[in-house]
C-alpha cells in the first residue's frame, strides 16, 4: 500500500462585513452582507507554505512581544483596592509561585470610566507606591481599558469626563445619521464609541493613554469589549444622558438575582454537601426570576424587510446571517451608527477590534517609547496579530472549554495570533480544586499563561489549593526552564510567519489518523503535550506521531527514558494523576533552557542550559535567538545554531549582543552507548560531573560554568562525549 501524502491549501475571504460559512462535506459557502468577493488562493502544499503566505502577503507577520511578557499573569474582576491586589503578589511571592504580571478589571476604574482611576479604592498615591514596589521586583502591571467612553450628565458639574469632552472636541465619537453622537449603554452607563476612521480619534487616543500613563504607570494594555459592544439596541441614550452614570441593564455578578451558585462537573462527587446547598440555591434563584425575566425583556425579535429599489436599509437588511442574537444590534452598536467619512459601521463593524489595536499599538509607542507594545484583545480581525495577543473571551469553568481552548488556541495560530491563551480555569461560574489543577498545568504551555475569574466566584489564585500550587510550580518550572526556546519560536514566527501552537496533523501531515488529534498539541516541533481534559481521570490516552517504524521517537521530560512504540498511530495511556502533565521532548531536536525563577528579570541572569534529543539516528538540531527582550528596534542580537551527531553537541554563535550568563549543564537524550570520557572544547570534565543512567540512556553533564565563565555562548563550542 502507497503512503499517504497530504496536501494543504488556503482560502482568505477579505471582507469585513457580517458573513456566515457553512461548511459542508462537499462545498464551503460564503454568505456575506454586502462588500467585495476578494479572495486569495494560497496552493501550499504543505501547512507551513500556507500559514506563512497568508501572513506575509494578506495580513502581515506577528508582533514580536517582550520578554515578560511569557511569564505568568494573575488577574480577576473583583480585585477591590491596591491593598488587595498587593496581598495577591505577596502570596505569590509566599508560597513561591512564579508571578510576571498583575492584571485589575474595571474594579480600579472610576464608575468604570476610561482612563480615570476610583480614587477611593485605588488612588494614585498609593498605587504610585504600589506600582514602584512591584517594578522593583521584577514585576508588571496590565489594565484593562475598554472600547466605550462615558458621556458626562450635563446637568452635573461634578461629573465632568474630561476624556469624552477631549474626545468630542477632536470629533473622535461615531455619530446617528442626523450627526448628532451616537449614545449606546455599557458599564459606565451611556456611553459613546471612538470612530478610528474619523481624522482626530488615534492622536486623541494617544494622548489619553500618555496622560493616564502619567498617573499609573502601566506596562501594557487589555482591550475589552471590542466588537464593539453595546448592552442596548441603537442609540438608546439620545436624550437621556441626564440620567448617568446609570446601571448596566442587568445584574452584575454576585448582585441579587445574579448570585454564582454553578461549580464543574464532577464537584457534587467530590463536594456533595456543597454542591447540594449551590444547586437548591441556582434553583431557588433562577425560579425567582425566570417570570421577571421574561416580563423585562426588550430585545426585538429580528425582522427581515422587503428590498425597496435605491433605499437600503441596514439595521433590517432583506438577507441577514444566522446570528446569535437575532437583531444585528443586540450587543453591539447599531449598522446605521455612523462614521466621519459617511461610511456606516454596517460596512465596517468587524474592523473595530483591529483598528482599536493598531490605534492601541501606536499609542504605546508613544507612551512607551522604543518598547515593543504589549495588548491583548477581544475582538480581531485578520491582521491585528500585527499588534496584539488575544485571549479566548469569557469561558466557563467546565472541562468542556479547557478541552476547546486547544482547538482555540490552534485555529489562532493559522490566523496569525501566535500570542493565545484563555482565562485558565474558567471566567464564568466558579472553578474547583481538580478542575484549576488541571488548567493551570495546561495553560502553561500556552504562550499567553494568565488566570482569570468573573465577579463575585469564588477565588481561584492557584495558591488557594495545595494541589494546584504543586501543580502550578511543577508546570511552571518546565515553562521558565522553557522560556528561551518560547522566545525564540516568536522571533521566527515574527520573521517568517511560522506558528507556535501546533496540531499534530501540522508536524505530520501525511498521517491521516491526526487530522481530528484535536487532545495534544506541540509546543513548536519539539514538546508533545498531552494535558488529562476529562473530569476524574488519572490516565489520559495520546498518540506518538511518526512511532513504530517511522523513525521518530520521543522522550519523557520527566524521567529521559524513550518511548517505544511498536505499532504506526497506537493509542497510549499515559498514567497522568493529579498534579502530573505529560510532556515529552521529541527526537532530533535541540532545546535551549536557562534556570528558572520568579520572575523572568532573575531567571534571565540565570545559567543557561541544553538539552539534546537526540534522533533514532543520532542526530538533532536547534536554535537560540537573544536580545535585550524589550526593544522594537535591536541594537544587538544574538543567534546560537545547535547540532549533535556523532557523539557530539556543537553550538556555533553569530551576532554581537553580549550575554554573559555561563554554561551549566548539557542533557543528551538517546544515548545508546556507555560514556567514558567528556570533553568540552577539548578540555575534559571531571567525572563526578558526568552522569549516565544506562536505564534511561541519558547523559546529564554538569558543573559547566567553570569552562564557560565569558558567557556560554561567547565562542563556539563542541561538547563530545565517547
């Protein structure tokens, strides 16, 4: 039998108008509403080819992001002063878990107002304190800004907003067709929305983050509410914004008739008492409400209208999508809300979160002058990879959306979002001790890592739990040893346009047994990462691509020893209790680690080290790329090459940046004979530093930084063992 070989083509549909796709065995149909039928055909033949003419000729490349950026972020919508957000970082700091970043919600907003800070709760002062502490520690701080600008009472001179009356002056506001603003309602009450097509809003946007900057001296940017939402249908504050700030039209989190009482499956079987008291509540709740509810619902159902020739009717258009929430302005500002140029956001809707973003993008710049921009956002389009990270929007906490964030976080790898990740152990409702363990260990090894709860849940910092600590600075470790090799996948996903995340099926593509591995996932080409997804297991089942007679084979990060597997596409079972992901390095490749720490400011000073997997035939490769981690423009790189064959490991370097940080230990992988002598550039190395586990075949080498005190990458090198 012939083998299988597996071709990939692409298809981009550049429209920005609202469509559906309806896939089909046979066909795929584009239904849009209205623009251009502009598509781009991309032959491949491989993933690779595709992605990567996708990006540098449609949508541009990704944005390379700092250094810190990788590490570990903490944040919650509920975070009520700075005093609060400070026990958090020092609990961190108490139980020992590494903490990069510190995100706050709209909690630390002003009646969650823009750019303006609730000086009650989190003034300025104090966070000026607070903020100097934790940069001093190595530590950042991440705001969250939303899309909406509050329109001040106007019959209340204490309410005065002077971002919306800057804003305003610079006709910065999308307006009704009349001209007069268009007024729509979120958190803050009624509100309106920039127009990035009019002439004033970037340059008004780059001020107000400049000033805010001023007051809070924040490290990057969360941008919410991007689609850009609104809680009401049309211009529903037009003549009555004398009544702001006015409640959000429900119930908040934790609010009566809005208390959290949902907990995951499988908590009744563990917690039975608990989730007996939280279900006999949910039901008591949701029977209170269910006849109100249905008496104060507004929300018009959709209504299609009949084509009249020369008039065109956009918030009722004749064909409309599928969508969700039926009108086209349920949650979102309104098609006929219109721009400077004429346009109507019927046209151009979908490019808000990517306009935000690139408006974000160049503000930081100015802000921040020289660092690379830092945002992560709800809403995109094709090309705001360009700018920014994304996130996978508000989850639940059930082991249903921790299985989806995989094929989330793949799906954002093909569109050029290598900066993915979720809100790890959930957003929506309230975790548990299984469920939190469980995530935390596989969103470490996400690129965007951060944890992430709605109001009034209960708290899910993984120190809350003793196992999910464990667990937490178990993954996180593998993650900070990792970081080098992390960093140096987005350098070559910013320069070429290769992905991160990747499905197996991507690495293997002429094995038609992975096109649905939608469980596993690779870290670059050389981690399979095999996360337990399912409520009460111990064992988790994956593949090994490209075993049994095919030539690959894979180590265990844990314990070196290889995987022998006989049969082409067998299934394992992995013994995987709580507290334990399966991680496993694959043969023929070379990664670059460096010894963890806290924050990735102390592990960057850290010893370096390699770890050589070597293939069935002996071999592998890897690459190194380091700069200062921070700046758009380098002054200084650093680029190492590793090969090993032959029982030997050569690291060739090129580039002037100088990092000084020696060489501590090489581990080589596969080894199949007894080591005797080891030599590092011909100098020998004392055998009390040499390690061979004849079990395991793994040669472990320490004790390196003696030979390699002028940097471990400051001359070439061979490592030869025999």
């Amino acid at each position: 039998m012939a083998d299988y070989v597996a071709y990939s083509h692409g298809v981009y549909s550049r429209n920005a108008h609202g469509q559906e796709i309806l896939l089909r065995p046979t066909n795929i149909t584009w239904r849009l509403l209205g623009g251009s039928i502009d598509l781009y055909f991309y032959a491949g033949p491989t993933q690779p080819d595709v992605t990567t003419a996708f990006q540098t000729s449609a949508i541009g490349l990704p944005a390379m992001q700092q250094y810190f950026t990788f590490g570990y972020h903490q944040c919650r919508w509920g975070y009520a002063n700075w005093s609060q957000v400070q026990e958090v970082v020092d609990s961190f700091e108490r139980f020992g878990i590494p903490l990069e970043n510190i995100w706050t919600d709209i909690d630390y907003m002003n009646q969650y107002r823009d750019f303006e800070n609730d000086l009650r709760t989190f003034g300025y002062d104090e966070g000026e304190t607070f903020l100097s502490n934790l940069h001093a520690n190595g530590r950042h701080y991440i705001p969250i800004i939303d899309s909406a600008i509050y329109i001040p009472n106007p019959l209340n001179a204490s309410d005065a907003y002077p971002t919306f009356n800057r804003g305003n002056d610079t006709g910065s506001f999308l307006t009704n067709p009349d001209g007069s603003l268009y007024i729509g309602a979120v958190w803050p009450g009624y509100t309106v929305f920039p127009d990035w097509l009019s002439d004033g809003a970037a340059q008004w946007w780059t001020d107000e983050m400049i000033i805010y900057h001023g007051k809070v001296a924040f490290d990057g940017a969360w941008i919410d509410m991007s689609e850009v939402a609104s809680f009401c249908v049309g211009s529903c504050g037009t003549g009555n914004v004398t009544m702001n700030p006015v409640h959000p039209p429900f119930g908040l989190p934790g609010e009566p008739g809005s208390v959290i009482y949902g907990y995951p499956e499988g908590f009744n079987l563990t917690n039975a008492t608990e989730a007996a008291v939280a279900a006999s509540a949910s039901s008591s709740q949701a029977a209170a409400s269910s006849t109100g509810d249905a008496a104060s619902s507004t929300t018009p159902s959709y209504l299609r209208t009949t084509p009249t020739p020369g008039v065109r009717e956009v918030n009722y258009p004749p064909y409309v999508i599928n969508n969700v929430h039926g009108d086209l302005a349920v949650h979102a500002v309104s098609p006929n809300a219109t721009h400077a140029d004429g346009r109507e956001e019927y046209d151009v809707h979908n490019l808000f979160g990517l306009q935000i973003l690139n408006a974000t993008y160049n503000a930081l710049l100015a802000t921040m002058p020289g660092k690379r921009p830092f945002i992560i956002g709800r809403s995109t389009f094709a090309g705001a990879g360009k700018y920014a990270g994304h996130w996978g929007g508000d989850n639940t906490s059930l082991f249903a959306y921790m299985y989806f964030s995989i094929s989330q976080a793949l799906s954002f790898s093909l569109f050029g979002f290598p900066m993915f990740g979720v809100d790890t152990c959930g957003f929506n409702g309230n975790t548990d001790e299984e469920l939190c363990n469980r995530w935390m260990q596989l969103s470490a090894f996400f690129p965007f890592y951060r944890n992430h709860n709605t109001l009034s849940a209960i708290s899910q910092e993984p120190y809350v739990w003793a196992s999910v600590a464990e667990a937490s600075r178990r993954a996180m470790t593998i993650r900070y040893s990792l970081l080098p090799y992390m960093y140096t996948l987005f350098y070559l996903a910013h320069n070429t346009g290769s992905t991160v995340m990747r499905a197996l099926a991507w690495e293997f593509p002429n094995d038609p047994s992975l096109a649905a591995a939608e469980t596993q996932f690779f870290l670059g080409p050389a981690l399979l990462i095999t996360p337990v997804l399912a409520q009460g297991a111990t064992t988790v089942n994956g593949v090994f691509p490209g075993t049994g007679g095919k030539g690959e084979v894979y180590y265990d990060w844990y314990t070196h020893a290889s995987q022998n597997i006989s049969t082409p596409g067998a299934n394992v079972t992995i013994d995987a209790p709580l507290g334990h992901i399966p991680v496993y390095i694959r043969g023929g490749y070379i990664l670059p680690t460096q010894e963890p720490a806290l924050v990735t400011r102390d592990a960057r000073q850290n010893p370096w080290g390699v770890i050589a997997a070597l293939s069935v035939e002996g071999t592998a490769t890897g690459n190194l790329y380091v700069d200062d981690g921070e700046s758009v423009v380098q002054n200084s790189t650093l680029f190492v090459e590793f090969t090993a064959s032959n029982n030997a490991l050569y690291a060739s370097t090129r580039g002037t940046y100088n990092d000084t940080n020696p060489l501590a230990n090489v581990t080589v992988l596969g080894v199949q004979n007894a080591v005797g002598n080891v030599t590092l550039n011909g100098a020998g190395v004392s055998e009390e530093k040499v390690q061979f586990n004849e079990s395991s075949q793994a040669l472990v080498v320490t004790g390196l930084e003696e030979l390699t005190r002028g940097g471990a990458w400051g001359q070439d090198w061979v490592l030869s063992w025999g």
